[in-house]
C-alpha cells in the first residue's frame, strides 16, 4: 500500500489526524504525481460511505452526525471509527427529513412523526397516522425549533406538533400542492417559512406565525424555487429563497416583500446553510459546495466533493462543513476544514469530457477536451499544458453536438487524433493542426456508443445499432452494417489468421464477429461460439447485467467484462489466457499494456479502486484507492497510470510498486 493509498484510507475511515501525520512526512509522496483540470478541494479532511440514503445531518464540537435508513452514524471530527447506533422501530420506511434537537433526532415517514434519543436509540415519540387529515396526503418536509416540529405535506398542508408529548398544536392549508421547505426562525417571536405548489406556475413563499400557524403573509413565486432558510444580516431577520436559475432573493418576512435579489451560478439543492455572522450563504449544488456573499452576490468560494450526485445535506459548525450526497444510496460525506479565505476555483478551468494518450514529436501528451468542445495539451509527465510556439497551428476543431469520443490513431506513419460525436470521423494531426472529416455525412442521428482504432481503422457504433468501419487514412468509409436495436454493447479491432476483425459485444453476454473489409459476419472461432447469446434489449436499464460491458483486443488475448468479472481468451480459440480476474464490483473501465514484455491490464471498479493486473498470473501488482470512480484509463506505463475522473485528468505511479492481493 502506497502512501496515497494509505492517506485515502485513513480518510474513508475517519482517522484525518493520522492522514495529516502522514503527509506531513512527505507532501509529494501522499499525493498524485499531476492533476489536470478539475481536482478535489484541498479543503477536504474526511470521505465516508455509508452505504445508505441520508436523510439529515448535524455538527457540533466533536462529532459529524448523519441519519441515514434508520441509523444514526456519529463521525468523530479528530478522526477514528465512526460509531452507529441502531434507531428504534421499524426500519423498512422511507424518511424524506430528519433534524438533530439537541440530544434528539427528529424524523418523519409518510404519516408519523417520531423523535429518538440519538445515544441510545431508543424511540421517544411517534405520532398517531390518524391525526394526518387525509385531505393533506403523506408528510414531505420537516422543520424543528422552539421545542415544537412542522411538517409539510404532499398536498399542501402545515402541521405543528408538540415535541413533548407529539399532540398536534394546529394546522392549515398553506399552498396549492407539495410543500417542499419549511423552515422555523426563533430570532425574535418564530415564525414559519413555507415553500409548495401543485406545479411550477403555483409555487408561493408563505410566513406563519409559529401559535396556531396563522398565516402573516405570501406571494407567488416567479419562477421554481424549493430551496429556503432564514438568517440575520445586519441585525435584521431575512428569510433567503434560492431559485433553480440561482436567483438568491432575500425577504422581509413583515411585509412578505423582497429587499434584495442577487443572481448566483449555483443550482441550488437542499436548504442553504450561513457562515461569516451569517452573511454568507452555504449552497449545495452538484457535486460542489458555493459560498455566496448575501450582500453582492460575491462568490467567496468554491468546495469541490468526491460526490457521484448533487449536494442534499449541509451543515456548519465553527471551521468545519459537513456534507452529505442525496440521490442514492451511497451515503457519502465529506468534511471540510473551511479556509480563510475560502477555496476559490480556477475560472478558467477546464472540465474534461474525454482523454486519450498520443504523441507530438516523441512526446508523451494527453488530449482532452472539455465540456465547450475545446481541446487542451497535457505533457503526460507533469500534466502541465503544453504550449506551442508562435506560428504552429493549435487544435482548431470543436465538436457542435453531443460530447465527443476520442481516440489516437496512426495514419500516413503519423499520430493523429480521432474525434467524433455521430458516426462522422473527423482526425486531427497533432504536430501540425491540421483537420480532416470523412466527406460521408454522418450515417445516422443517434448518440455515439463507442469507438476504437488499429490497424489503421477506425471502427464505430452508436445507439441506434449502426456499426461502420473507416480507414484512418482518407477517412473513407468502408462499410456499415444495421445491427439490431442496441444490442452492441461494446466494439474492439482484433486480428484473427492475418484478418482484421471487429469484435462487438452483446447485451446478453456473447460476441459477434465481422470482417473489417466488408462487415461479413463471421463464425466464432473456437470456444467462442459458446459466447453467442444476442438479444433486442427493452426498457431503461440499458446495459444489463449480462451485457460484455468493456472489450479490447491486445495481441492475441480477447479481454472482456461483464459485470465484475474480466476474463482474458485466445483469439483464435477462444480458451482462456490466465485466470478470471475478479473484482468485489461492477468493473467499468479497462485498457491492457505491456510492460517490460509482460502482459497487463489496467481497471477502474465501482469501489472506486484502481488496480492493475499481470493478465497470465491474475496476480494484482498495483492498487490505488482513489476518491473518484474512473471514467477512463488513458494511458498504463511502468512509471504512472493516467485516469480521468469526473472532469479532471491524475496522473498516478509507479505501477511497478507491488501490493499483495
């Protein structure tokens, strides 16, 4: 285990003092070798997986708290094992808010309220489903303070309840339809915000008084907001609204009117949290944390997570932040150390859709390109940008729909770069510039599936079944084939008796076999006609477990994935090649090397675990967790592996490190 390794480790299980000591040891050695593009928050001091869906979240001097399925997990800010105490009661139900009370935590399912001593777990209240009217529909939103709890329903509907002894204090029918934020402000006598409509042109803001909820004021929203809370700024209580465009408006809840509107960038998710004497506002968006300036609109900093969805859950405690993924069922968490000043993004940085190794002039680079279609030069070994001189022609071409696959490709005896987005190829010679595109208009409007190139071909399919083949020289095309309605999976260029193949991988886990000249499908060879299984796949769930997810050709070993399983098969009889390498989760990205002779495969897992492996032993000879799952292998050699991440390219070494399995 190496020490970045052994750092990321010790963060997943909470221990951040030990992380800390190890990298004080040696900064470079913890970290990788280079990022380029979007990397994590230098903030970030913990990352947990609870492997359940949040349902709220809490700090305080000592302790991170998470609900999260009916168990309370506590996470010790100084680091060590997180501590789950088991929630009284039943556990098969669905909690859409909960909120730490002091020694409490207070939830709500579909038609109770309940409250659990959070040491012990022992159930303190649960209210009688009977006192829901049926006209309200189930309980959706939740807000506690002042020693009482208000919930929001489905159909509009605020309920106020004791917390004491959970007898209902009163109701009323407050919006139109589902009630998506409550929030309680006790500076001063408290009041209720409420945030619900039956669709987005019936949305209203609404204040309550918190006796008896009587109704002091509302107005229609412009536009969808669901996200709301309450602050004090400049001594006076405002209640603060986000929108989906990222309009933060501030209100005086007197007059229900706005006093101030400053648009932000975020795409707000979850209540806002406040810092800074609560004049900066926290927002959750996807994947990311904004700190907003209440006053200007200032953005006063940017948070980066290891998240795979949006932001739900903040919460704020001193110099720490604490936030929690919704969306899934992962559970993660991250805690932050918040800087002074904040952690400002790079506005200029890219965002990297896709990368692909090659060379300029014997020189190791990666190609990416970033969300706008621009394409930006690493040098492979420091993952700086590589600059031209004055006068040499840089990467002009810009993808203008869809995101674009990439591949390297050689043609003429010189490197170039494969781009395409439909099944149009389009090649980039990356010493000189130079752009050519197939003079085929593209063969059909669906989305690209996947690409690969060798032996100077360039082989596609997309989503609609259509399967090409070009030559990488003149970009013409060789022949197209319609195959049945997605049921390639996968595509890769073999070899077979001195003939070029294409290889697809099917939906129902077998292979099917063309001839490159003219797409003639061709008998399995060997054991591979056991691998046969075709089918018209229906439905979203696209693709399925059995579906050859990942395929590639090195030499002559045909490597494929299903599921978490890779196994590695002669070309030319189909036997196996070494043992069935498998991994504890959906393998979902691969590329095979070799290194000093040896034969190697590199894989990104859902654990979020790289690793690779000497295909004939099956032997792991690197390991690397990492924050992010990989999105793709650019490039393995003996001194780094290169990966893209969500955004962002890290180069990682050296493999040649061992690690027992």
């Amino acid at each position: 285990m190496d020490r970045l390794e052994r750092m990321l480790w010790l963060l997943r299980s909470g221990q951040s003092e030990r992380a800390e000591q190890l990298l004080a040891k040696d900064p470079g050695a913890c970290q990788p070798r280079w990022t380029a593009g979007e990397p994590l928050s230098p903030a970030l001091r913990q990352v947990h997986q609870l492997n359940s869906s949040i349902n709220g979240v809490h700090l305080d001097d000592t302790y991170a708290w998470a609900m999260a399925d009916g168990c309370v997990h506590r996470i010790p800010l100084a680091g060590g094992e997180a501590d789950v105490v088991r929630l009284e009661g039943p556990h098969d139900h669905y909690y859409p808010g909960a909120v730490f009370d002091g020694d409490a935590v207070v939830a709500v399912d579909e038609e109770r309220l309940r409250v659990w001593d959070v040491a012990s777990g022992k159930l303190l209240l649960a209210t009688d489903p009977d006192d829901v009217p049926r006209r309200a529909g189930r309980l959706r939103s939740l807000a506690v303070g002042a020693g009482v709890a208000v919930t929001g329903t489905e159909d509009g509907y605020l309920l106020l309840w004791d917390l004491a002894d959970g007898r209902q204090l009163a109701r009323t029918a407050a919006h139109s339809g589902y009630v998506f934020e409550v929030a309680i402000s006790t500076d001063g006598a408290p009041v209720v915000l409420s945030l619900g409509g039956e669709d987005d042109t019936t949305m209203t803001l609404c204040f309550h008084d918190l006796d008896g909820l009587r109704r002091s004021g509302g107005v229609a929203m412009a536009e969808p907001t669901t996200c709301g809370g309450w602050t004090m700024l400049d001594g006076q209580r405002r209640a603060v609204t986000v929108a989906g465009s990222g309009l933060l408006t501030l209100w005086d809840p007197t007059t229900a009117a706005p006093v101030a509107q400053v648009p932000t960038t975020t795409d707000p998710r979850g209540a806002p949290v406040f810092i800074a004497d609560r004049a900066w506002a926290v927002l959750g968006e996807r994947r990311a944390l904004r700190i907003v300036d209440l006053r200007d609109a200032t953005l006063r900093g940017t948070i980066r997570t290891d998240f795979t969805q949006s932001v739900a859950q903040v919460a704020v405690y001193g110099s720490y932040l604490f936030a929690a993924q919704g969306g899934s069922t992962e559970g993660r968490t991250n805690l932050f150390d918040l800087t002074d000043p904040p952690t400002q993004d790079d506005p200029e940085r890219p965002y990297f859709g896709d990368a692909v190794s090659s060379t300029i002039g014997g020189r190791p680079v990666v190609v990416a390109v970033d969300r706008t279609g621009a394409f930006e030069v690493v040098d492979a070994t420091d993952g700086r940008g590589v600059h031209r001189p004055a006068g040499e022609r840089h990467i002009t071409h810009r993808a203008t729909e869809w995101d674009p696959l990439l591949e390297a490709a050689t043609a003429a005896g010189r490197d170039v770069l494969v781009v395409m987005s439909r099944l149009q190829p389009t090649t980039v010679d990356l010493a000189t510039g130079e752009t050519h595109t197939a003079p085929e208009p593209p063969l059909a409007p669906a989305v690209l599936h996947a690409v690969t190139t060798g032996y100077g071909l360039i082989a596609a399919v997309d989503r609609g079944g259509t399967l090409a083949v070009w030559d990488a020289t003149t970009l013409a095309l060789r022949a197209s084939l319609r195959l049945d309605l997605r049921e390639t999976t996968s595509i890769a260029l073999g070899d077979l008796h001195g003939r070029t193949v294409v290889l697809t991988g099917t939906e129902a886990g077998g292979f099917r076999w063309f001839d490159s000249t003219d797409l003639t499908e061709l008998a399995p060879p060997g054991r591979f006609a056991e691998r046969t299984g075709r089918t018209a796949p229906e439905g979203r769930n696209w693709p399925g477990a059995a579906a050859v997810s990942g395929l590639h050709v090195l030499d002559a070993v045909v490597i494929s994935v299903v599921g978490g399983a890779v196994t590695c098969a002669d070309i030319t009889t189909g036997e196996p090649a070494g043992p069935a390498l498998t991994h504890p989760d959906r393998v979902g990205v691969l590329l095979p090397a070799i290194l000093d002779g040896v034969p190697v495969l590199a894989t990104g897992c859902a654990d979020r675990v790289l690793r690779v492996w000497e295909i004939a032993t099956g032997r792991v000879i690197r390991s690397v967790a990492l924050p992010e799952q990989v999105r793709r292998i650019v490039s393995v050699t003996a001194d780094q592996v290169i990966v893209l991440t969500e955004g962002h390219l890290t180069g990682i070494g050296p493999v040649t490190a061992t690690r027992p399995t």
